[in-house]
C-alpha cells in the first residue's frame, strides 16, 4: 500500500492530544480549525459562521463540536477547560456565531468551511478534521493549500510574478532556516497568488520584515505550530 | 522514515523499540527524545488523573451513561467479582478515562477520544499489578505512539472513514504492542501482539446511538483494553499471526472503504438505529432543539439589556 509522506504523524500526535472531550475529530480537530481561522484573521473575531458538510452537520452536536469550534475561534486551546463554555463565553465577546449545513463536495466527511469577520479583516478557510485532532486544510482565502498546523508556517499573498519563489526562499535561506515544504497557487496568471512555507524553526521579525519588504508581496502572515 | 511494520521489524532487531522510535521521531520531526518522554511523563500524570476522577462516576453529556467505572470498581473492592485483578483494573480504568471523556473531561486522545480508554487501562493497570517501573510505562507509550504513526501512513485514524477497527482496533493493537514491550518481549513480539489485536477487530463499526461518543464507545474501551492485552499474551508465547501486521492494515483500510455510510460515525446505521437507539435519538434532538431556544431567547434578552443601557 502506498505510504503517505504528507500523513506523516508524530508520537505525540498520536499519543494525544490532551485534550477536553468526547471526541479527537469531533472536538480536538474542529478546535484546531477554528484556532487556524482565529490565527489567520489575527484579531478578535465579531462574527463567525461555520459551513457545515452534511456528515459533520449530522453528528456534530451530539459531540460538542460546536462548543469546540466556537472555542477554537476565539483563541480557546483543545485542553482549555473552557470549551464547554466556549459559545457563552463567546457571546458575551459580543462574537455573532451562526451555523449552516453545505455540501462541500467529495471531501473528508470531517469538513468544514468557516468564514470569520474582525474590525479590520476577514479570513476564510476550508478544512477537515481527519481523525486524532490532526487536521488538513485545503483551501485559504480563496487559495488551494495543503495546510496542518504542525511546524511554523509562513503564509503570503502576492502578485503572480517571475522571481518570488526564489526571492522569498534567499530570504529565509539568509536567515539560516530550513524550508520543510513548499506550496504555491494562484488565482489567476499574474493575478493574485499564494504561498505555503512549511519551516523548520521560528523566523524571526526582523526576517518576517525582510519577506514583507519584498516587491510585490501584498501580505505576510506567520503562524506558529497550531497546539 | 520508518514506512512499514515489516521495515520496522528489521531496524528494530536486537534493539529497544522504543529507542527505534525515539530516533525516527527526532529525525523526522525535529523534536528531540528528551521532548518527547517529558511530555509523555506529563501525559501519563494526566491519564492517572483521569482515571481518579473518572473512578466517581457521574453522568454523561446524552446522560446515556457515567457510572460504569464506580460500579466495577465498587464490586472489585468489596470482593464481588471473579476475573483476575489485572483484568479487572484495565476494565475499570478505560470506563474511568470514557466517562470522563463523556463529560467532557479533559483526557489524553490515545489515537482518539472515543478510543482513549483503551490504551491507559491497559498500560496502568498492568503498571500496577505488576509493579513495572512508572518511566517503563512512559517509554511504553512511546512504543504505544509509534504503532500509530506507521499505521496512520496508510489509514485515517478515525470512525468517519474507516469504522470503529480505525479507532479501538488501532488502540487495542498500540496497547498490546506497548504491553508487550513492558513485559519484556522483543520489538518482533510486540508486532505480533499488535498484529493480533487489530487482525481481530477488523470490520467492527462505528454506530454510535444518537451519535455520542457514549453508547457503545464507553463499555467498548474496557472489552477491548481485555482484548490488547490477551493479543500481548499470545504474542508473548509466541503465538504468530499469519497476516502480516501490513497487510492486516491494508486489509482495514480497505474493509472500512467498503463500509457504507451509516456505519461510520453518521449515526444513520447499526445499535444507532435500533428501536431503542433511534428513541434515545429523538430525545437527544428535542433537548438539542429546547437548549438551542433558550439560549437564542437568552441572546435576545442580552440584545435588550444592551440597547436599554445605551439608550439616552
């Protein structure tokens, strides 16, 4: 059977997470996702909405994935006591949360779709939880990705140009990082673009000011390892 | 990379498995083994916890159920059980971390939440009845999280895609594997032991009633914490399974692929939709629906105050 090197998990994703209950996909997983929507938005969020795949929307009352999603968006981590609380204690942030059901295509059955709003952004991401609160997300702001929260990542949003790849790399190559992983994809030719940058050890801000001072980069967005 | 039992069996002769494990993890993972015991020190804390608290009983969230540990654990104390106290403990200790788990405790996912029980039943109660060293149970769990990973390159660990033998069969395997290791055998005994538990799991479903993680998932880690730990004992006589622990995985993928639906966590299938499961259903639903109306009537009140207090 062919093996997977993107499903690469580690002992302690195995042998945990610590975690509040019931259930690793249902409440450990979706915490994670909204904690990715939370990190990518950057800013307390006013309004949340999830989009449920008719699987997930099937089961994830019962296994308080709502508490847990609730709670990953606004900031909670998957071992906060909290979670329980989480769509109270949300509500009184003033946080607007509401929940759809949409077919999301031939996706995990684990699959959701989150669209949050802040004062001064929004963010959209789509992703599943695929069992052990490990996590994919597939789609970023509108960008096709291949995200999991495991490693520091960088994230930018570009202009479609020759020479970024190799700009950005020397970059982070200056600053004496390893690069684990590398993705790219655009909208449209020339037009608005993206990129993944799985690292191996934290950049720094003066190297994350660095990457933003490069021509053409719209946004530079730096996320530590989702926990 | 370690990329399969079989290759795992070959690096990992004449040594500690969990020595093997610990020098992937670094190598593929860039954190360090020192990193990885201290956490799983932690964890093992967290799972002893659990386990204390959870020996209390207490209802659930569906409130399905809760006491299981208190009352096998009542019985075992004052005497009034018959199987062996190793047995026993397992069993009282996976229904201990489940019913935590059901009141949405804070537990250790061991792959999993719903299969949590499985593992610290089986490793602590063996702990104890055999007086292993407490680090040998840590480093145990090592060997625990590295059955997982190799499977997990070739299977989602979850009910959803596979059924429950993606959950409690992949905990059940993992465990004997660890128990294996803890009771001296060698990295090739601890691959049967796995090899035997998972081989016999394969094909159980994921039917959850109402779609808790309650009924069957609590009673279900303490039958199969008993199932890890006989898989260890064959393997330790050296009992060997004929399918080799690759190609039992490949097997469970591909049976959990050629499950339908309904028998993958949906809840639309098996004990869930039973005459008795579908009534706890309906139940659950109306709760939900009932809970879901007070707090928008709460919202509104909230709504009200607010616009009270800005008013001029």
């Amino acid at each position: 059977m062919a093996v997977r090197h993107d499903r690469k998990v580690s002992i302690l994703d195995v042998m945990g997470p610590v975690m509040v209950g019931p259930s690793s996909s249902h409440t450990a997983g979706t915490a994670r996702l909204g904690r990715v929507a939370r990190e990518l938005l950057d800013e307390d969020p006013l309004a949340v909405h999830f989009y449920l795949h008719p699987p997930l929307a099937a089961t994830y009352r019962g296994h308080g994935s709502d508490f847990a999603l609730v709670g990953g968006s606004i900031g909670l981590n998957v071992d906060d006591p909290r979670i329980p609380e989480a769509i109270r204690i949300a509500e009184q942030m003033g946080v607007e949360i509401e929940f759809s059901e949409e077919d999301l295509g031939d996706v995990h059955p684990n699959t959701v779709r989150i669209e949050i709003e802040g004062k001064k952004r929004e963010a959209e991401i789509i992703g599943s939880s695929i069992g052990g609160g490990v996590i994919e997300v597939f789609q970023l702001n509108g960008f096709q990705t291949r995200f999991k929260g495991d490693s520091p990542t960088l994230l930018l949003f570009y202009r479609d140009r020759p020479g970024m790849i190799s700009e950005v790399t020397k970059t982070i190559a200056e600053e004496g990082i390893n690069i684990a992983s590398l993705y790219c994809s655009r909208k449209q030719r020339g037009k608005d673009a993206f990129m993944q940058i799985d690292v191996d050890s934290p950049i720094s801000a003066e190297g994350l000011r660095r990457i933003c001072a490069t021509p053409d980069v719209a946004e530079a967005k730096y996320l530590d390892r989702i926990p | 990379m370690i990329e399969s039992f079989a290759h795992l069996e070959q690096s990992a002769a004449g040594r500690d498995l969990a020595d093997v494990f610990l020098e992937t993890d670094e190598q593929e993972h860039g954190i360090p083994a020192a990193q990885i015991l201290a956490a799983l020190r932690k964890r093992r804390e967290v799972m002893r916890d659990c386990i204390e608290r959870g020996k209390n009983g207490g209802q659930s969230m569906g409130k399905l159920v809760g006491n299981e540990a208190k009352l096998l654990d009542e019985a075992f104390r004052s005497g009034r059980t018959f199987l062996d106290p190793l047995t026993i403990k397992a069993e009282i200790y996976a229904l201990s971390v489940m019913g935590e788990n059901s009141r949405m405790g804070v537990i250790v996912a061991a792959p999993t939440a719903g299969a949590g029980g499985v593992v610290p039943g089986m490793l602590l109660a063996l702990e104890e009845e055999r007086h292993v060293d407490p680090e040998k149970t840590v480093r145990a769990l090592v060997v625990a999280g590295g059955v997982g990973s190799i499977i997990a390159l070739s299977a989602n660990i979850s009910g959803a895609a596979g059924g429950c033998q993606n959950e409690v069969g992949v905990a059940a395997a993992m465990g004997a594997a660890a128990v294996a290791y803890m009771m001296g055998g060698s990295p090739s005994d601890s691959i049967q032991a796995a090899a035997l538990a998972l081989k016999n799991t394969l094909g159980l479903v994921c039917d959850p009633v109402g779609g808790l993680v309650e009924v069957p998932c609590v009673k279900r880690n303490a039958l199969f914490a008993v199932h890890g730990l006989t898989a260890a004992q064959l393997a330790l006589a050296g009992v060997k399974s004929v399918i080799p622990m690759d190609e039992v995985v490949e097997a469970m993928v591909r049976i959990g692929r050629a499950l339908p639906r309904g028998l993958k966590e949906t809840a639309e299938g098996g004990l869930a939709t039973t005459a008795t499961g579908c009534a706890i259903g309906s139940r659950l639903k109306d709760e939900a629906n009932q809970r879901r109306a007070e707090r928008a009537a709460e919202r509104e009140r909230m709504a009200q105050e607010r616009k009270a207090g800005t008013a001029p």
